[in-house]
C-alpha cells in the first residue's frame, strides 16, 4: 500500500470514530465539533480520491 492509499485508510478510520462518537454525544455540545471534523476530513478524502482518479 503507498503513503497515500494509507493516508486514505487513516482518514477513513478517523472519519468512522468520528460517526461512532456522533452517536455516543448526539445530545451534547460536542456533536457540533465532531460534525464539523468528520465534514473537513471527508473533504480531504474526497479530493483525495478525486485526484487519483483522474491520473
């Protein structure tokens, strides 16, 4: 696996925590802050993604 396919892999394992915490917190101030990380994480997947695709 290269460096990126297992930044992609770590990224996704955060963004994953990230739903599972959403769950355990969705009645607390955190929510808001871990909806917010899980949204700029998938971005970076996104892009990351994206970028491979079009080579």
């Amino acid at each position: 696996m290269d460096d990126k396919q297992a930044a992609m892999a770590r990224l996704q394992a955060r963004i994953d925590a990230i739903n599972k915490r959403m769950v355990i917190d969705s009645n607390d101030l955190d929510y808001e802050t871990h909806l917010r990380q899980k949204r700029q994480l998938q971005q970076i997947l996104d892009r990351m993604k994206e970028k491979i695709s079009n080579k």
